[in-house]
C-alpha cells in the first residue's frame, strides 16, 4: 500500500533492488486509474484496517518508497537498508523448500530404500550431487510480460464492470 512502501526484494541477486525499481517504474507507465490487487498487506501502524487495492495513480502519488522525485539511486539506497532490517526466512525458506521439492521429485517420490539409512544415504548423494554444479539464484521475469498481463487482466476486468 502507499502508507507502507514496495516490497521485499531480498532476492540473492546483487541487483536485486534495481531489478525491483525496474519493474515498479514499468509499471508506474500504465494509467493512474489501473486498479492493483496486492497480495498481502503490511498495514502500516497508523492506518487501523487492512487494504488489498490500489490505483497506479494513488502508488505513483502517495507511495512512501517510490512517490515522484525518488530517483533510482535513492530508492535503491532506501530499499537495501532497509532489507538489513527484515527477517530473511521468507526468501530462505522459499530456497529451502524449492530445494526439497527438487530432492523429493528427482530422487525420493519413486525411491526404494530399505531403510533410514539408506534413506540418508540417498539424500547424501544427492546433496553431494547437486552442491557439483551449484546455480545462484537469479531475478529473471520480464516487466514487458509482468505489464502485458496486467494489461490484460484490466481489459478484463473493465470489460465485466
């Protein structure tokens, strides 16, 4: 929401705040009157409900982190100090269990094992496998598709009103 700012961007990506502002300023292009449904809400202290909808307009006007006149710098700045303050488990985690879903699907769902320890086993040739060729993780959605669909889910829904 506006009150509150933009989103976590704690993605382990060294530009990971400038890749964020990229998309936001994609997105800032579209009309003041596009409708944004967020996922979640932080809601801010001094605000006393929740709040799932927003405009373009209201973001582009009112947004703590983004309002006109931040430049990229500053929000980068803004938004890196910022993530030193925020529990990290979400992204952790979501590595975490991206990483289980990849063992349970490539070694353990057809598995036999005669046991725990052959289970273990199997985890730790996995794990030694795996750790051969480690990929960070990297930021890769395209604003121009993230504004294409938002597009379209706006004719949509101007459409149905």
């Amino acid at each position: 929401m506006p009150d509150y700012g933009t989103a976590r961007c704690d993605f382990p990506a060294v530009a990971a705040a400038a890749t964020l502002n990229r998309s936001i300023q994609r997105l800032l292009t579209l009309s003041d009157e596009t409708r944004v449904f967020l996922c979640h809400d932080y809601k801010a202290p001094e605000r006393k409900t929740f709040a799932w909808e927003s405009t373009i307009g209201g973001q582009r006007r009112e947004n703590v982190h983004i309002h006109s006149g931040v430049s990229e710098a500053d929000f980068i700045a803004l938004r890196e100090a910022r993530e030193r303050t925020l529990d990290t488990s979400a992204s952790w985690l979501n590595a975490v269990e991206g990483f289980f879903a990849i063992l349970t699907k490539r070694r353990l769902k057809r598995g036999v094992f005669k046991g725990v320890v052959d289970l273990q086993a199997a985890i730790n040739r996995f794990v030694a496998d795996h750790n051969q060729q480690p990929k960070p993780f990297v930021w890769t959605p395209d604003p121009d598709k993230i504004i294409a669909a938002a597009t379209r889910g706006h004719q949509v829904l101007d459409s149905i009103r």
